[in-house]
C-alpha cells in the first residue's frame, strides 16, 4: 500500500512507496501524521509538486459499502466500511421514551412550527446512511489528489398508481440525489454507472463477485469499486491490490442521561453524556498498559477503554492520570490483508 503525502501547505500530492517515506521521515524532510486512523506524511520543505488523475471508485450498499482510490499505475487504497443501520432504532426508542414524559409532569421543548415533511426533506436514518458516505470521501480527498468520482447508481423501480410503493423508496431517491449534488459541490467530477454496467465491466475483466456479501475479501464489494475507478482512470486488466482496510463508524449514544430500564426502588441508572471525565467518547487515547484505545463511557470507578480494531472493552477503570489524549476519531480502522481466501479468489 503507498502512503499519501501532502505538502507543507496541506495540498495533496502523490503517494510514495513506503520505503521512501520512511527515508523522508528519517531525514526529517517530512512528518508522520493520521488521519481517522489512516497513515500518510507532510513534507516539511516542499509546498507544491505535480500531481496524476486519480479516481475514486464508489460501490454503495445496504449493509456493506467500498471505495477505491486509484490512479493509471497504482491502486492506493480499497475501503470497505460498514453503512450506518442503526439509527432508526434509536430513533423509534427515543420517540416511545418521549411519548411516556407525556404524562407526567416533566418540562419539555416548545413545539415548533419547521418540523414539516417535504419532498426534499432527509429522514434522519436516510441521512446519516448518506453522509457517512460523504465522511469518507472527505477523509480521502484531504490526503490524495482526487479528481474523478464514479458512483454506482442505487435506483428504486417505481409503479405507476402505487403511492405506497413509490413512497417507500423516495428516501432513496432523495438520499442519493442530495449526495450526489454535494460530490459536485466539491469541485469533483461525478460519474454514474448503473448496476448493470457495472456488472459488465466486470464481466469484461473476467472478475467474479462473491455472493456473500458480508465476507471480508476484495470480491465481496470493493471489486466493484475498483471496475468503476479502473473505467474511469484506466491503466490494469486486473486488479493490482487486493488488501482492504476497513473503516467501522463508532456508535455514539448522545443526550440520553439515563438507563432505559429501571434499577431497584423504579429508579433509572445514570448514563452519562458524550463526555467522560474531560475526554470526549471516542477520543484516542495512550494508556501505559493498554497502548492506544478509544474513549467508550465513564463510571464512578473509572473510564471504559476499547479496542480500536474490534470495539471491545478491554479495561473499564481507567484513570485519568493514566491516559495522554491524541486525538477525537469517529471511526475504528482495521487493515485485513490479503489473506488465502481472497488469494484463490476468482478476480485475482
């Protein structure tokens, strides 16, 4: 995999073998840095350079979602994340427990009058489907030279005379549109493919796509990433990096103060907010056992650390004195590499 790297200014420019980063950061002609979790350098002396068409190759899903960056000689990364699902759940608990404070004498907010439905309008678990997508590619164009974007084109068939039919799907419709009308804010060039298309060009190079769909393997979805990023950009007949990395968005409970269920004697446990102790959930954190973790929750013992790889607890007592702050992230990164299942893969 080649590490990005930006000048000294912040403009992006074109990655580099590894090895010649590590000669650039020996010699102190450029910084390590991370952003969400993915490595790249800043120069230190240069502030400008040439740069190659590179492409980003975008597959979206239900469940799974892939992108590929990739110029006409080098595929630099492949991401497969998982798409946001929960957020419809939280928004079905959060309108039951509202519904119960209705009958009791609780203070709650005016009721205003913007909160009417229109076609443009996102729903909130639409919403965040889409702007997770958005997320990404802005962690991407902040460290490579982008320029082109393809996007398979996700389209709901309509019915004629079916109202709750078409209903149904207008947040898909709407959801894409809004994404997509933001990639040509960005200045980028955006390319659509239907799934169709995007079936042919893989058919063209004889890759294949597994039908389990939540394997972790290159032909589960980022092969039809890269097909759209390789249509556009050109360069290989076959894919030249199989390798993923996978970026998982942290589910984040704000605003809710209490448990859901009752304790002893119908009293609701404390939840506490988005803030622990000083440091923000999710917040990247050095511990000197633990190493580097993330920020999940707070206790009166203590503060709960997890795994940035699988989300796991791993200690729930942390102390303050104990933990050096480095950064707030949304994401946990995990990089899965070419393992021999995806090796004896049809598409390699």
């Amino acid at each position: 995999m080649f590490v990005p790297v930006i000048s000294k200014t912040g403009k992006q420019l074109m990655p580099c073998h590894p090895a010649r980063a590590r000669k650039l950061v020996r010699k102190g002609l450029a910084r390590r840095r991370f952003k969400a979790g993915i490595f790249y350098i800043q120069l230190t002396q240069r502030t400008d350079g040439e740069t190659q068409d590179i492409a980003v190759g975008i597959d979206p899903g239900s469940k799974r979602e892939a992108f590929t960056v990739k110029s006409e000689s080098h595929t630099y990364i492949n991401v497969l994340s998982n798409a946001v699902t929960w957020v419809k759940d939280s928004m079905e608990v959060r309108k039951n427990m509202r519904r119960t404070r209705r009958s009791r004498n609780t203070p709650y907010r005016k009721c205003r009058c913007n909160r009417s439905v229109s076609e443009d309008r996102l729903s909130p678990s639409t919403k965040a489907r889409w702007q997770a997508k958005l997320r990404i590619l802005d962690i991407l164009l902040k460290i490579y030279p982008i320029k082109f974007v393809v996007v398979e084109d996700v389209k709901a068939k309509s019915w004629k005379n079916a109202k709750k039919w078409n209903t149904n799907f207008s947040p898909l419709e709407v959801g894409k549109n809004w994404f997509y009308q933001e990639i040509r804010n960005k200045g980028l060039h955006l390319d659509l493919k239907a799934g169709y298309e995007t079936f042919e060009l893989r058919n063209q190079m004889n890759l294949k796509k597994t039908k389990n769909k939540m394997s972790e393997t290159f032909d589960a979805h980022n092969v039809d990433s890269w097909v759209l990023a390789n249509w556009k950009i050109g360069g290989h007949t076959k894919p030249d990096m199989l390798s993923l990395v996978k970026m998982e968005p942290i589910q984040f409970h704000r605003r809710q103060l209490h448990r859901l269920q009752f304790a002893k004697d119908g009293i609701r446990k404390n939840y506490g907010s988005t803030l622990s102790l000083g440091f923000k959930r999710g917040s990247l954190v050095k511990h000197k056992k633990y190493g580097i973790t993330y920020i999940g929750g707070c206790s009166k013992r203590g503060i709960s650390l997890h795994n940035i790889e699988s989300g796991n607890r791993v200690y729930r007592t942390a102390k303050v004195k104990d933990l050096v702050k480095l950064c707030f992230n949304y994401w946990r990164i995990t990089a899965i590499p070419l393992c021999a299942k995806a090796s004896q893969s049809p598409c390699c």
